[in-house]
C-alpha cells in the first residue's frame, strides 16, 4: 500500500473463477527469522534440482517484458506459470 491506496477485490470475481486471497504477513517472517526466505530459496531450489518438483513453465520473458507476462496474466492466457528471466 505504498501508494496509499488499498486495493480493493470484487468477491464475486472470485467465485467466479474459483480463486483465493491469501494474505500473508510477510514482514513478520522475516522480523523474527531474516535467514528464512534464504534458506526456503535453497531447499526449493534443491528440490527442483532433486527433480522433486516440476512447475510447468508455460512461457518465459525476459524482466524487461515483464509488461507483457502481466498482460498475459491479466487475459488469462497463461498456461502453467510465467516466468521472468532475471539473469541470463
């Protein structure tokens, strides 16, 4: 809410389309435990090395588009996850 606006969700919406809204109080995470998101990084990184887990990508761009990979979000034209491509 940096802007100062707080976002608003219709609820029908998502009914609708079957979704969820989780919040999640992430400053507290990290306030009493700073190493975590590392350390889950890690192990997610471990178990997809591990080929324990197998996120279906369904396209890839590069952060300079990430525009576009919001758009196809936004359109529902996203198949799997969208990845955005950091580093090369």
């Amino acid at each position: 809410f940096a802007a100062g606006k707080i976002p608003e969700v219709k609820v029908n919406r998502l009914l609708l389309r079957n979704s969820s809204v989780v919040g999640v109080a992430w400053g507290e995470f990290i306030r009493h435990d700073p190493g975590m998101p590392q350390r889950v990084a890690k192990e997610l990184d471990s178990m997809w090395q591990a080929r324990k887990i197998n996120p279906l990508v369904g396209k890839t761009f590069p952060f300079e588009r990430a525009a576009d990979a919001l758009r196809e979000v936004e359109e529902r034209r996203a198949i799997g996850k969208i990845v955005l491509a950091v580093r090369e």
